[in-house]
C-alpha cells in the first residue's frame, strides 16, 4: 500500500519474550515466576469504555499477556445511557476539583445504571478490578467468599468536590484495596492504597519504531511542514486538557519563532463534552494555517506515533492529569517534553532532567523558546526522559505491580 495511506494496526500482538531485548531476559524471567505463583487464578477488569483514553489503551495489550502467563482475564465494559455518561462526565470534572451543580436525582440514576450492570454481569472471578468511578458501585454484587475487589483510581483525586466525592467514598471503602497513580491523589480511605503508575505498551503501533520515511509522508498527508519546527499536543479533546492554552502559547511563541502547532486527538466514547471541545478548538485556530487540528478517529495509533516522531516539541498543557501518557509516549520516543506540573505528569517530568515544567500559558511559551533555542539541550532531555520511561511507565512494569498486588491479596488464604 502507499505509505500516505492510514496504516492498519498490527495484526499480531506481541508475546511476553518479545519484550526482553527492551526490558532483558532478567526481568522476564521475574515476570514468570510471579506468574507462576498466581496461575490459574481469575481476573476480571471492568470499566467504561473499550476505546478511546488510556484505560482502554492498557486494558488492550495488559490483558492478553495477562493470558498468556496463565492468569486468565476477562475485560468487560458497562453500558449506559446519554444521560449516564453525562453525569458520570460531571463527575469526573468535580472530582478533578471543578464545581458540580447536578441534578436531584443524578446519584440515583448513577446507582440505578449501576445495578443494571451489576445485574447482568457475572463476578465468579477471584480478583474483580474495577476502574474509575463510573462502575464503582458494582461492588455491590460482593459476597463473604474469597473473592478480592480492587479500584483502579486513573485520575487526580488531590482535591475533589467535596458532594461527589462523599457519594463515593463509602463504595470505594468496601473494596479490598485501592490504586492511584500519584502519591498525591490517594484519599482518607479505610482500605490499602497502593501506588500504580499507568503504562505504555512500547511495541504497541503508537509506540514502536518507524521509518523516517513513513513519518514524512504522515507529516505531509496532513499539510504539515517537515521542514520546519512542530509543536505538538495529542490528547482528546477536553477542556481538562486545555487545547485553547496550548493555541494561546503557540501564538506567543509565534511572534518570535516561525512555527507549527499540532493539536491531535479524538474522544472517549464515555465522554459526552468532546463534539461541544472540538468546535472551541477549531473556532480557536480560524485564520492561521500553521494551526493543524487533527479529529482522528481510535484506530489511527501509527498516525499518532508519526506526528509525536516528526515533532519538534511535545506538549502536554492539562490543567489537571490523572497521569497523561503521551507524555510518556514522547519521552518513549525522545521528544523534549513541556508540560504542566499537574497530577502524575511530574512523575514523568523531572524539571530540567526529563523534559520541562510550566504552570501557565507564558510559562508553556517561554519554555518551548528556549528549547527552540538549545537544541542540544532538548536532545539530552530527551535522551533522559526515554530512559526514565524505560525504568518506570513500561507495559511490564504494570503486569509486575499486578501479579505482585495479586500475591499480596492473596496472603491469608
């Protein structure tokens, strides 16, 4: 095919033993073994959406090595209405700290969608692992037989709305145990809190090499210059994610720097708000060529990995962050990163080390001049952060904390 066509996924996905000459035959061996101990053992991981944001991305590549080394998964996804999914997007905005003003009977209808999926599903498993608080209620469904509960926490929890978050808080209480993935986001809470660091899978199409060749024609199929300097933004669009900031400190570095911005990205299928983003956006970028706004749909992993290798800079500009693993996914790729010192991006940034820190718009535009400006500088960050992602943010890194969480819930059996 040409090679300016979109590029099809990967049809095979990769084994265990692929990633030793990443991770060394070591830490294999080490993934194995853990394995052994818990074999057989059944898993069930649940959340909101099968595409789209990084849960799904994780879920996609965890669960078959899961599989592979005889921990049997199943990964299944509630369903709900428009409604649901617009509060449950409320929700998710309180808990990031933003004013909530729901409707009387919004927890209601958030239990009621709940028990609806609770009453459908089987939880026959021996470790349920819920994600986020969408299908946190389906705790509901535990019994007094061995079984073992987890909640996942991928977003920032550090200062949430207080109404939501004591809706909440009396579910996630009933689980075994609880994860997050910044020491800053856990919670007064009655059960075990553990530190899980999200993860890129780096033999996934996002993620793995490709040639300069390839990266060109993506660059040019999307009018956008190789010639000159890329700053780039890939995430949904959400206003978390603050894509207008991003525009606003592209055009302070444009009075000064001839460059170009990329703002790449699509939405979550549980996410009502992305439609109302995008046209913010786009009426944010009318009148400057230089501004390429790229709606693309969940499949397109090997266009996402060509505009973060063909990029100068990569941005990450979130006014709040779970954790962001395009951050993680440029560093992967050895891009100078700015980005702001929210929710779990510090630890993937260490300011000056791994890429740089900001806290506003001018702080985002100062930053990005001068990595203009020091090229050898921004090459030794990026050098830094591919190295920090490949100790810390690995696909192998989160089976281990898995197997290991696995065997400590285990204990007392």
């Amino acid at each position: 095919m040409s090679t300016t066509e979109v590029a099809k996924p990967s049809a095979v996905l990769p084994v265990l033993q692929d990633y030793a000459a990443i991770v060394g035959e070591p830490e294999i061996l080490e993934l194995r073994e853990l394995a052994r101990r818990v074999a057989g053992r059944h898993v069930k991981m649940v959340n909101s959406t099968a595409v789209g944001g990084g849960v799904a991305e994780i879920l996609n590549r965890l669960v078959p090595l899961m599989e592979e080394v005889n921990v049997p998964t199943r990964w299944e996804v509630i369903t709900g209405g428009e409604k649901f999914f617009h509060i449950t997007k409320a929700f998710h905005n309180a808990l990031h700290g933003a004013p909530y003003e729901g409707a009387a009977d919004w927890f209601e209808t958030f239990l009621a969608t709940n028990e609806e999926n609770r009453r459908r599903m089987r939880f026959d498993e021996d470790f349920v692992v819920i994600h986020d608080p969408q299908p946190v209620a389906l705790i509901a469904e535990r019994n007094s037989g061995p079984h073992r509960w987890v909640w996942r926490c991928h977003i920032d929890l550090s200062n949430p709305n207080a109404q939501v978050w004591d809706f909440l808080k009396p579910w996630v209480d009933r689980y075994d145990a609880s994860l997050f993935s910044s020491p800053q986001f856990t919670r007064g809470l009655r059960i075990p809190q553990y530190l899980f660091f999200p993860t890129i899978d780096p033999l996934a199409d996002k993620n793995r090499d490709l040639e300069p060749e390839f990266v060109r024609d993506v660059l040019e199929k999307f009018h956008i210059d190789p010639a000159r300097p890329i700053l780039t933004q890939i995430s949904r669009f959400d206003r978390l994610k603050d894509p207008v900031g991003v525009i606003r400190a592209y055009r302070l570095v444009k009075k000064y720097e001839d460059c170009q911005l990329v703002l790449a990205g699509g939405s979550a299928t549980d996410d009502p708000e992305g439609a109302a983003v995008l046209q913010e956006v786009e009426q944010a970028a009318t009148g400057d060529p230089d501004i390429h706004v790229l709606n693309l749909p969940p499949w397109s992993h090997v266009e996402i990995n060509a505009l973060q290798r063909g990029s100068t800079i990569v941005i990450q500009k979130s006014l709040r962050e779970g954790f962001g693993l395009t951050v993680s996914e440029a560093l992967w790729k050895k891009k100078p990163v700015v980005a702001s010192a929210v929710g779990g991006i510090p630890s993937q940034v260490i300011h000056k080390l791994t890429g740089m820190l900001v806290h506003s718009a001018e702080g985002t535009a100062y930053q990005i001049r001068f990595l203009l400006a020091n090229p050898s500088f921004a090459k030794v960050l990026g050098e830094n952060g591919y190295q920090h992602v490949k100790e810390h943010f690995l696909l192998t890194q989160n089976l281990k904390r898995y197997l290991v969480l696995f065997l400590v819930l285990l204990q007392g059996d």
